[in-house]
C-alpha cells in the first residue's frame, strides 16, 4: 500500500511541476508525471528535509523540495526534448 501511495504522490508532485513549468498547453504527460515526482521527491524531498534539520518525517519541508526537484527536472526534460527537436 506504501509503494501505492508514493506512486500518487509523486504523479500528483510532477502532474503539479508540468503545470508550473508549463506544460499545460499539450496536456500532461503522465509518464513524465511519475518520473519527475519520483526522483524529485527523492532527490529535491530529501535534500531539503535534511538540510532544514527535519529528518526523514513527513514534513512541509520535504513536500516543497519534492516541487522544487520535480520543476527542476520537468525543466530539464522539456528544454532536453525541444534542443533535440530542433536539431533534426
């Protein structure tokens, strides 16, 4: 049930990160949704939940570092896609 959950979140986390960085416009890409969440709540969550002292808790630190890691790679993704469009 945990793997299912964390599986939402971070769909949740990434379908929100394609919103902000505006990816809207082409509808969501859930796939992208999932990984950007994912790894960004690993990577960006975790950081920032150590950084700022919380621990590994549930906290509001480690939900905006969650955001914070999945915009950064959804950003990353969508100029890694239109530079390798634009090459061909």
């Amino acid at each position: 049930m945990l793997i299912i959950g964390l599986i939402l979140f971070g769909m949740i986390i990434g379908a929100g990160a394609q919103l902000i960085v505006g990816r809207s416009r082409k509808g969501l890409d859930w796939t992208l949704a999932i990984v950007a969440g994912l790894v960004g709540s690993f990577v960006g969550g975790l950081l920032i939940s150590l950084l700022s002292g919380d621990g590994l808790e549930f906290r509001a630190s480690g939900i905006i570092g969650s955001l914070v890691g999945a915009i950064i790679i959804t950003a990353v993704w969508t100029w890694w896609k239109r530079r390798s469009s634009d090459k061909s």
